[in-house]
C-alpha cells in the first residue's frame, strides 16, 4: 500500500506542473491591466505605472515570473493579493471552509440519495420506475447549475418563503468562528446556539441542493449500471441457488463490489463539486473559495488566480488519491496493480 502511494504521488508531479501552467497563463489571456485597475482609469504618470509594475514582478519574462511563481507554490508562497495585500494561502484557508462545508453537503446528500435510488433502478430493471428514476437522473444531470439554482431560488425562498434566498447566516446572528465550518461553530455556540444552528442549516438547503443534484445523478446511473453487472455474475447465482434472501445477496455481496467504481466517481465528483461551486456560490452570494475566484477574476488579481487554481489542483489531486486507496481497501485483487 506504501509503494501504492508513492507512485501516486510520483505521478501526480506532472499532473500539478500541468495545473500550474494552466493557473498562470489562463488569467494572463484575459484582457485587461492589472496596473491600470489598481491605478485607476486616468492612471498616473508613466514612471509610477512602471514602478508598480516592477514591484510585482510584471516587467520581466513570462517565463521568469511562472518559474518564480511556481518554485514560491511549492514552498508554501503563493504570494500576497493585489487587491486586499493580504497573503493567498490566508485568505484561501478563511474561505476553504464554506466550500468544503458546501461541497460535503453536496456530495452527502448525493450519495445517500443515489445509491438507494440506482440500486432500486437496478432491482427494478425495465420497470416503470427503472424508467422514472433514470429518466429523472438524465435530467438532473443535464440542467445546468445557475439554472436550476435559480429555480429553486425562485419556488423554495421567493414563492413558497421556506429557505434564505443567500447567504451563510442571517445578520442577526453573531458567531464567532471557531472551526470555520458553521454547522460546527454554531452547534458549539451557547445560548442562541440552537436557533443559529438551525439558520445556518436553512442557509444551506438549497446551495447543497443545486451543487448536489448533477452528482446525485451520476452516482445513481453509475450504481445502477455496476449494480446489474454484479447481478449477473456466478457467484451471485450461486448464492442464490443456497437460498439467501434477497436483502443478504444485494446488500452483502453484490452491493460490496458495485462499490468500487462509485468511489472512484464520488471522488471525480469532488473535482466537479469544487468547479460547481463557483457558480453555486455565486449565484446563492456564499462567502467561499468560489465568490472569491470571481471576484479575483475581475479585479485581474494574478496572485490569487493563480493560486487558488493551483490550491484546488492539489486538493483535486489529493482527494482522488484518497478514492484509489479506498478502492483498494475494497477490493483485495487490485492491491498491487495500478
């Protein structure tokens, strides 16, 4: 399992110079100054706009700056905004928690929904239902985000009044942060805790629902699809022929290694989670990685583009490697292999 990780690691160094790549020249191709931005529209003389650029580090080679940029990543720096002047890596770790917060309620709530609903699908096969729950997951998976985040803005918080239109917590609530997970700091929080709690809970209906749907879809599909597989192989015959029930052979034997391509999605689907929540986030104003990317965009931040894509690449990368250590503790026949 040791060498397994290693050689994970070993393949993920090119994988991480390719995102840096990608992180440093994606923001450069978008028309604009940043100089210009921060000096404003009329600028200032010329000697200061060079001054400015030389200061961060604009005035030298394209290939300077991304192998300056890249031996600081890998040390730790990623540099300090030019917008806020703080330091990336501490205004990435203030945001990372809502986007974590946001994102595990996404997938939870997709996999505790899509596998019972893909292995119904599969016990069901060419059923009426089979039909209504892959038809409903075509669907589900091919509804774009901001879409359907404003759907359900509309009927579930402007028609019907049940959730928070935006937002993390109500104003009239004080939480002092603690873990930067609010479900967590809230929970913690004496007196009022119980009623800031709930808030934070309303608040992330429906964000978890838009960012959790197109998961939801895929793990149902998936789940049916290695669920009807599995069906069909000797061992599941034989253990039907012994007459164990029907619950015992799908949930004990079939359900085990229908499993292991669904970890491998569910950890693809953090990196579709984590993409999904810049519009998610945007468009329901949550205060994380997603908003700030944004923002950073039009502001021609290069610091924290660069360093928020590179920071999501690692995380991207680590997660995955997670999904395949799992996939071989649940499946003994591919420890070694891969």
């Amino acid at each position: 399992m040791i060498r397994f990780i290693l050689r994970r690691l070993l393949i993920s160094i090119p994988t991480l110079i390719g995102i840096s790549i990608v992180a440093f020249l994606l923001i450069r191709m978008v028309p604009g100054d940043p100089v210009m931005l921060l000096l404003g529209e009329r600028g200032s003389s010329p000697q200061v706009y060079e001054e400015m650029r030389k200061s961060m580090g604009l005035d030298r080679s394209f290939l300077q700056q991304y192998l300056q940029f890249f031996s600081n990543a890998i040390c730790g720096d990623l540099g300090v905004s030019i917008s806020s002047h703080q330091p990336v890596l501490e205004e990435f770790f203030d945001r990372f928690p809502a986007t974590v917060e946001l994102g595990l309620i996404g997938i939870l709530w997709s996999v505790l929904l899509g596998i019972p609903l893909g292995l119904l699908a599969a016990l069901k096969r060419n059923s009426p239902m089979d039909y209504l729950l892959m038809g409903s997951a075509l669907v589900g998976y091919s509804m774009p985000i901001f879409w359907w985040g404003l759907i359900l803005i509309l009927v579930f918080s402007v028609t019907l009044g049940w959730t928070p239109v935006s937002g993390r917590m109500s104003s009239s609530f004080d939480v002092d942060p603690v873990t930067g997970f609010m479900l967590i700091d809230t929970w913690l929080q004496g007196g009022r805790g119980g009623a800031a709690f709930r808030d934070a809970v309303a608040h992330l209906v429906l964000p978890g629902l838009a960012l959790g749907t197109i998961p939801l879809a895929a793990i149902a599909r998936m789940t049916r699809s290695c669920l009807l597989e599995v069906l069909r192989e000797d061992y599941i015959r034989t253990a039907k022929a012994k007459g164990l029930s029907l619950f015992r052979i799908v949930v004990v034997h079939a359900l085990r290694n229908a499993l292991i391509p669904i970890i491998t999605i569910v950890g693809l689907m953090v990196g579709s989670v984590l993409t999904g929540a810049i519009l998610t986030e945007t468009i329901f104003s949550w205060p994380g990685i997603g908003g700030w990317l944004v923002t950073s965009v039009n502001a021609r931040d290069y610091p924290v583009i660069q360093g928020g894509v590179f920071l999501i690449g690692v995380v991207i990368i680590l997660v995955n490697m997670v999904a395949d250590v799992l996939c071989q503790i649940a499946n003994p026949l591919t420890r070694g292999k891969g």
